[in-house]
C-alpha cells in the first residue's frame, strides 16, 4: 500500500511540474492568446515547426510591434513548452 501511495504522489508531482514548466514557457503569451487565438493553435495554423519558425514569425510578422517586449529567452521558453525543435 505504502508503495501503491508513493507512486501516486510521484505521478502527480511529475505532472505538477510538467504544468509548471509549460506555465512557465508560455506566461506572457497566455496574457493575451486566449480562446480560438490560443498560441499553440495559432503555431498549427501557421505551421510553425521550429523556434527559429516562431522567433522569425513574431519578429517580423505584421505584429512585430507587439512582440517587441519579448526577450530571446521568452521565445525560448514558449518554444520548449510548444515542444518545437
């Protein structure tokens, strides 16, 4: 039993971290992205496969302004939690 409730815990640590990074990754994004404008369905449509897709797209893309604030490692961030390569 003991075993049993120490694999629960860890499962749901695991996973509570997992959130916490993809939060992390994508916290300035989610202030504005929500609903149907979602970032991770906005990558899909624009087939965005890369971080280097997504830095170039939002770096000088039409909303360039908009993104002016976000640093390098921002962007990083936002790619690791979208899992793009």
């Amino acid at each position: 039993m003991k075993k049993v409730l120490a694999v629960v815990v860890a499962v749901i640590f695991v996973l509570g971290l997992a959130s916490f990074g993809f939060a992390a990754g994508l916290e300035k994004c989610e202030k504005c992205h929500k609903g149907e404008k979602t970032v991770d369905k906005m990558v899909a449509k624009a087939k965005i496969a890369t971080a280097a897709d997504l830095t170039k797209t939002l770096r000088e893309g039409p909303k360039k302004a908009m993104h002016k604030p976000l640093t390098d490692d921002d962007l990083k961030g936002a790619a690791e939690a979208l899992k793009l390569k």
